[in-house]
C-alpha cells in the first residue's frame, strides 16, 4: 500500500506543471493537452484510491472517466484542426 500512496503523491506533482501549462499555455492546443493530461492524471488517482481502498466500483467511473475524456479529446482535436469558423 505504500506504493500505492507513493504514486498518488507522484500524480500529484505531475499535475502542477500541468496545471501551470493548463493556465498559461501560450496556445489553445498547449492548454487543451494539459487539460487533457489532468483529467488522465485525476483518473489515474481515483483509480489508486480505489485499488487503495479495496472499492470495486471505482473501475466503473474511471472507464466512464476515461471514455469521456477520450472523446473530448478528439473532438477539441477536430476543432482546433477545423480552425474557428
């Protein structure tokens, strides 16, 4: 288990450039990553936490998680290459 905490602590400083990114990027495709790589990140942690706490439902919200935030991802993808029309 205390590798379990260990790399929640891990996601969690890696969330903190992303998250500087996701504020200052200097382009809308470098905050959409970040975005994106913190809402993977957020998953990535419910996902230990419930590992950490023996919860089985926990594998249903991160594949409903995980699901969302690919088509997210692919549709700001299909925007940004569309351009703003």
């Amino acid at each position: 288990m205390i590798a379990v905490d260990i790399a929640i602590v891990i996601f969690g400083l890696c969330a903190m450039p992303a998250g500087y990114r996701m504020l200052v990027g200097p382009s809308r495709a470098d905050r959409a990553t970040a975005a994106d790589l913190m809402v993977f990140l957020l998953i990535g942690m419910v996902a230990l936490i419930g590992f950490r706490n023996n919860s089985g439902y926990t594998l249903d919200i991160v594949l409903v998680a995980a699901l969302v935030a690919f088509l997210s991802t692919v549709s700001y993808a299909r925007v940004l290459l569309r351009g703003d029309r």
